[in-house]
C-alpha cells in the first residue's frame, strides 16, 4: 500500500477540523477525512499530504451543511468577514438567493384535472408569519390562482397540535377519528385528504427543520392507518419550500431531500422545489426574500407548474 506522509501544518489542520465535534465521535471523522485525504492524494499522484489537501479532503468527506463550522475552523477572518457582510444589506447586490430545482420536467406527470378544477392547500412550518417561507408559499401560491386553482393555505404556528404520543393506536385498530390525539390536526387531515396538491414549506432551524415542521410530519403518519391510506392511492402532485440563513445555495439540501422522502411515503409526488439561502442578519428581516426579483418569478411559476402537470420556466 502506497505510503502518505503527513507534514506538520496538515496535522494542525486536520486537529483544528476534528474541534468541530465532541471528542467521542472525532475518530469516526478522523478515519473519514484521512481516507478522503488518500484517495485525492492517491488521483493526482501524490505523497505528501498538505493543508490544503485536507481542507479538500473535508468539504469532500463532510455535508454541505457543516460548511459554516468547517470554515469558522479553518478560514476563522473570512467567517468573520461574512458575517460582517451580513450585519448591513446592499441594496445593489444583496446576499440572498432563491433556487427552483429545475431538473428537466421529467418528474411532472399528467394530473387529469385541469387547472381551475384544483385544490392547492399549503402548509407552512414556519414560526414567523410573514416570514421568508410564508411568502415564498404565498407566491407559489399566486402562481397556481393564476390558472384558476383554488388554494388554501394554514400556518402551523398558533394551531393547536400535541406531538405524537407513540400510541400506535392508528396502525392497532380502527378508529372514528383519524388520530386519538383530537385538536388542529383534523382540520389538516381533511385538507390533505380532499386537495389535489401539497405545498409543504420549513425554514431550517439549528440544521434542520422546524419543531412545527418535524411535529406536522409525525402527526402525518396516522394517514397510514388501513382504512384512511386507501384514500392516498392517487399520488398527489406537491411543491417544497425550504430556506435558510447561510449563504450557500445547496448547504441543507440533503434535510429538503429527507422531506421530499417524506413526502413521497404519504403520496405527495414532490414535482417542484424551491429553496433559498442567506438570510441572516440584516437579511433575516421579513420581506428581504422579495429582493431577488428573479428568484420569486421562479417561485410563482413553480406554482403554475404545480397545477398545470407541466414543467412552466
């Protein structure tokens, strides 16, 4: 086996990484990011492992989302400078970005309704009314009335809504009801049951979704009792919404691909994605979202494109 040797700012380097985690999980992610090291080491023929190969070696072994961490452990003034960046807006080149996943429009399938003929209902896991997630549903939401969709929207925050219990309950017997649990969840039951699209939209919070978000999902899962999953057997087109405050387009991506797994468990094709980064500090602001003029025209032909079973760019 070919032979690496380590020089001495490498080790600094790789020890200052290793500080991003508790000490008991620091070897799991010692052993990933050594092994990173050699492979990349081992594709452009070298010997000599150097900071900057392990500085690749993590963004490559690590997820996008430990991208603040990692820089505040490496790159401590330039962490600083960003949230210098942060702390005033520029009116002429704000830090924000809103991001429609695209793809090619293969993932639309025909709906057999026409447009004016659907109910959208949206939900929106985010605390703030009036925040960046709630207008960027609202958008989308524009969007689908723009073609004669019927939409309704609900915010979680302020409904009254227990966390799950772990009964089992709806998976044991069946019930009258579609939870044991009586409160602001019926509501969103019906809904769901009788719409024809799902919006679902979260902030991202401590590096994942909200606490009304996660407790929505948990809930959800009554849905699959027998008697009511046969009512989900018609997959329904949906759209997710997720934003966040570090200025990286695709840094939790993989929390709004846990959702989109989510939602495909209870019959809720995701066709549309919209995310959007950088809102922190001054940009944590309500309305700053409106800013990238751009990006909230994408949002607003998402939402045509919801309703229309077809890709609208």
């Amino acid at each position: 086996m070919k032979q690496f040797i380590w020089n001495e700012e490498a080790k600094q380097t790789l020890d200052k990484i290793l500080n991003i985690w508790p000490k008991i999980i620091r070897p799991s992610w010692k052993e990933k990011i050594e092994k990173s090291c050699q492979r990349i080491a081992l594709l452009n023929d070298k010997t000599i492992v150097t900071k900057e190969l392990v500085i690749e070696a993590s963004i490559d072994a690590l997820p996008k989302s430990y991208e603040p961490p990692l820089m505040r452990a490496i790159d401590p003034e330039g962490f600083n400078q960003k949230k210098i960046l942060q702390e005033k807006q520029n009116p002429e080149k704000p830090d924000i970005k809103i991001y429609r996943w695209n793809q090619n429009g293969s993932h639309h399938e025909p709906i057999g309704k026409k447009p004016e003929e659907m109910k959208v209902f949206a939900i929106v896991g985010s605390p703030r009314n009036g925040g960046t997630t709630d207008i960027l549903i609202e958008e989308m939401l524009k969007g689908a009335q723009s073609l004669g969709a019927k939409c309704k929207k609900t915010i979680l925050q302020g409904l009254k809504i227990s966390g799950c219990t772990g009964c089992m309950s709806c998976k044991m017997k069946e019930l009258e009801s579609i939870c044991v649990i009586r409160d602001d969840m019926e509501g969103i039951y019906k809904n769901i049951l009788e719409a024809d699209c799902i919006i679902i939209g979260s902030p991202i919070y401590t590096g994942r979704e909200t606490s009304q978000t996660a407790m929505f999902f948990d809930r959800l899962d009554a849905l699959r009792m027998s008697s009511h999953f046969k009512k989900l057997q018609t997959v329904k087109p949906g759209a997710l919404v997720m934003t966040w405050g570090w200025p990286s387009t695709d840094a939790y991506n993989h929390i709004a691909e846990f959702l989109m797994m989510l939602m495909h468990l209870f019959r809720i094709n995701p066709v549309e994605v919209v995310t959007a980064c950088g809102f922190w500090g001054a940009y944590y602001e309500k309305g700053t979202v409106r800013k990238d003029k751009e990006g909230m025209a994408e949002a607003f032909k998402a939402g045509k494109s919801l309703v229309a079973g077809k890709p609208i760019y």
